[in-house]
C-alpha cells in the first residue's frame, strides 16, 4: 500500500465472536484516486485473492473529497 502513497489512518473491530469471526474497519487513506486504482491493479494484491476472499465478507469503498475537522 505504501508504494502507492496508501495508509491506514485507523482500524478499529466492532464486534468480535466466540469463533474469531467479526466485523473489522479499516479507514484507508492515498492521495490521489490514480494512486488507489494502481494499488487495486497491482499484482502483488491480485495474487492474495484467495486469502482475501477467505478473511473478507465484504468490502465498502467511499471515496471523500472533502475532510473535515472537528475540533
């Protein structure tokens, strides 16, 4: 991710079962939207398919044009 100027800004679990199973958020962050397509793109994550269908039921991608900050 970091090859694509990508981060993690936060993680956080908002539930959690007795089996392992539960529900994680991952708050990403790239500068632009052509630097998150080619991070999409890129073959290294392509290749972990499996994996990823396996640990992840779902995803939701939102993209912001506008932060705020409440302070």
């Amino acid at each position: 991710m970091s090859d694509y100027q990508g981060k993690i800004t936060s993680a956080f679990e908002t539930s959690r079962n007795d089996d392992g199973s539960g529900e994680e958020i991952h708050i990403v962050e790239f500068q632009t939207e052509n630097d998150f397509t080619n991070y999409r793109n890129d073959l290294r994550l392509r290749n972990l398919v499996g994996l990823r269908e396996k640990a992840i039921s779902s995803n939701e991608i939102k993209i912001c044009s506008n932060e705020k900050s409440y302070t």
